[in-house]
C-alpha cells in the first residue's frame, strides 16, 4: 500500500507548481485527495478523487468547503496549504496594498484553512498540516522579498503556534522552506526581471541557477517528496518544524 493509504488530504493551490506535484504525489500514495486551487480548470487532469475552486482569500468559501467535505468524507487527515505570491521589491517598494495582499493570500489564507479543517481533524483523532514557507523567510533574508520574506517568516511561527497548542491531540503542523524551484511562477518571475533590466531570460535564469549551491534549481517533486513525508505517519514524531529543501541555498 501507498504511505498516506486511508487519509484524505486537502491541497490547495494545486493547479500548477509546488501544490500540483504535491497533489500528485500525495495521490500516488493511496491518499483521497481533494485538490482546489483559485480556478478549477487549472485542476483539469489532475488524477485525484475530487477537484474544486477554492479562493484563499475568501472565509465564506473555506468554510463552505469544509462543510462540503465534513459532509462527504467526515473531514480530513492532511491538509496542505500551498497558496502563496510573490511581491518583488524592498520595504521602500511596498506600498500598503502589496502588504495587505501577500499577507492575505500567504498567512491569512493558511489561518482561514487551519480553523475550518482543523475541529474535524481532532475529532477524527489527529491528523498532519503541512505549510510551504520559504528559505526567505526568518531563515533567510533575500534581495527584493521584503513583503514576501515577511510573510513566510510568519508562516514559521503560525505552524509551531499550532504544533504547540494541537501536540497531545495528536495533530502536527510542519512547514516546508523550499530554495529556488522550477514553476510557473518562477518562469513569469524570470520574464519580468528580464523585461525590467533589459536582459534575456536565459542571462536571467542563469543568476537564479547561479545563486544555488548545487547548480541548479528544484524540482516540484522534490518539495512533494517531502510534504509526503511530513504527512504520513512515518514522520509522527516531527512537529512545528521547518524542513528546508533548498539545495543549499541558506547553507
Ligand atoms: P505558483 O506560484 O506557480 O502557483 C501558485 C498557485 O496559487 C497558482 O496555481 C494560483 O492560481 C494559485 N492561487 C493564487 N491565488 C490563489 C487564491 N486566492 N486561492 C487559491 N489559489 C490561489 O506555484 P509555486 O511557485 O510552486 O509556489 C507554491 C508555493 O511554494 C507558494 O506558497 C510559494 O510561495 C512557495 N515557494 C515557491 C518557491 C519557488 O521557487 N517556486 C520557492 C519557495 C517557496
């Protein structure tokens, strides 16, 4: 049998990047997932037990969305909150809306999730939270991710907040730091700069590769490997911890 065999998992941001390979990978493990993501035809192909929009940013859709499967499947047993934006610049760049908007789709996103999923959690007696920070975050400073650094280093201390509090009922809460990995985003990350300072996208890239010790940037799958590992039981003695896949970055 697969490692998350008899759990259902809940992804968000599951269309493209690191949530879609976690969703994958969490499904090729036996899990019953639920895959949501802003837009649902994003979800289109995804081989999981269900697919469904969900925004985020909107309390009244978390929460009719953990109605929904409260209903269906009794609650969940993973839930991995993989929504996150990238807001580029320094503090002098950032005006209040950017703030506002990364702390919304990055924290309060994962704060909405946790409280609607987690009372059935419990009550199915335990269950793993799985939250992708950053090396940039209270790891690691990087150029050009104030507002981004910001708001992963909150993700850090919401997750040992919950770890704390949920220890002896048996449900953990984990975060991932990943490096620089190959996504979609990062391939509109990369056309922007290039467009910005008037370089090609390849000269680009190259300073993204540059910057990592090994060479080269991450996989999807090699963050979902690791979100498999802190949602499956093989990992029930890890909690309010931050595993950073990273390829050295903040070594
Ligand atoms: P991505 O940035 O390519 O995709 C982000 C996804 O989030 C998209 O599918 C988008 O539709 C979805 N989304 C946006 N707003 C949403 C909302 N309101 N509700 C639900 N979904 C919404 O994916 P990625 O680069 O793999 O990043 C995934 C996570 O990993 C993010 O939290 C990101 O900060 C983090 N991360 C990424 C990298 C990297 O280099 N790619 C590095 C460190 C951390």
């Amino acid at each position: 049998g697969g490692r998350l065999e008899g759990k259902v998992a809940l992804v968000t941001a599951a269309g493209q990047g690191i949530g879609r390979a976690i969703a994958e990978g969490f499904a090729r493990e036996g899990a019953v997932v639920v895959a949501t993501t802003l837009n649902a035809a994003d979800l289109d192909g995804l081989p999981v037990a269900r697919r469904a929009a969900l925004d985020v940013t909107s309390t009244a859709a978390v929460e009719a969305l953990a109605a929904e499967i409260a209903h269906d499947y009794g609650g969940i047993d993973v839930l991995a909150n993989c929504a996150g934006y990238v807001a580029h610049g320094s503090v002098l760049d950032c005006d209040e809306e950017t703030w506002d908007v990364s702390f919304d789709l990055n924290v309060k996103s994962m704060h909405r999730t946790i409280k609607a999923f987690l009372p059935d959690m419990l009550a199915r007696g335990g269950g793993s939270i799985v939250n992708i920070s950053s090396g940039a975050s209270s790891i690691k400073g990087a150029p050009a991710r104030y507002a981004y650094g910001a708001t992963k280093a909150a993700v850090i201390g919401l997750t040992k907040a919950v770890a704390v509090d949920f220890i002896r009922e048996g449900v953990r809460c984990n975060a991932i730091c990943p490096g620089t990995v190959q996504s979609p985003s990062l391939d509109d990350r990369i056309a922007a700069l290039a467009a910005r300072t008037n370089q090609d996208e390849a000269t680009v890239r190259a300073t993204f590769v540059a910057r990592q010790p090994m060479g080269r940037v991450g996989t999807a799958d090699e963050v979902a490997a690791a979100a498999i590992h802190l949602a499956s039981d093989e990992s029930a003695f890890t909690t309010g911890t931050t595993m950073i896949v990273d390829g050295g970055w903040t070594l």
